[in-house]
C-alpha cells in the first residue's frame, strides 16, 4: 500500500534509523522534505544533507547526529502533529513550545518552513507539521 503522507513517511524513516543508530538515511526528495531537512540541520538534530539520484528517483540522504561516547540519537523522537485527514494551525500566539523550547516544532507557513522559535521570531503562523525533541 503506498503511503499518501509523504511527511509522515520522512518522520518516520528518520525516526526509526536514530532508534537504530544508523549513520543516515535516505528518503525520497521533494520540497516539503528539503526544507524540513534545512529546518532539523539548521536547528542541530542532523549533520548533512546530500542528493542522490535523477529525476523522479532523486533521493535526500540525511546523516544523523549522535552524542557522548554511548553515541545517543540528537533525535529522540519525532511526532507527526498535523495529518492529511486532520490539520492543525496555529497563529502566532498559539505557537507551541516543544519541551519548554529544548526541543522543535516544525511550522510550514506562508513564508516558508521554519521552526516554531522563527516562526515567532517572524510573527506568523502556519500548519504545525511535527514536533522533533
């Protein structure tokens, strides 16, 4: 069966090569991945973002990060918050903070995806994608 929610599909990917351990992961390229990618490298939960592949069969390849020397995910878990069948926005003042700002929301807005701190920053609000901690 294929998976209608491309973004769910991503979280999940990543989700579940940091319970593993594994040094990255691949998903397939699109805009919506791209940027929520810039947003997880930009906020420090993943260390690079390469492409691979032509055309439809372009792939992201994320390299996770991991901390001490038990080499503990930086992505301990990933919640999807608004779905295909039930979307959740928020405006600026709704705007929530993840574990009392340690950790992320990802907010897709007019201008762009950004985390729920640029978000605020920016003063606009937008469709609450997933929370990252």
């Amino acid at each position: 069966m294929a998976n209608h929610d491309p973004i769910s599909d991503m979280l999940t990917r990543l989700r579940n090569a940091s319970e593993k351990r594994h040094e990255r992961t691949r998903i397939p390229a699109s805009r919506m991945s791209r940027s929520i990618a810039n947003v997880l490298q930009h906020e420090g939960f993943i260390a690079a973002i390469t492409e691979e592949g032509e055309g439809v069969q372009r792939q992201l390849v994320l390299e996770l990060k991991y901390s001490g020397k038990h080499r503990q995910p930086t992505i301990r878990s990933v919640q999807r918050v608004s779905k295909p069948g039930l979307r959740i926005y928020k405006n600026t003042r709704q705007l929530p903070k993840v574990l009392g700002g340690l950790g992320v929301a990802i907010i897709s807005t007019s201008r762009g995806v950004m985390s729920d701190r640029d978000a605020r920053k920016q003063g606009v609000g937008g469709e609450v994608l997933c929370y990252v901690y």
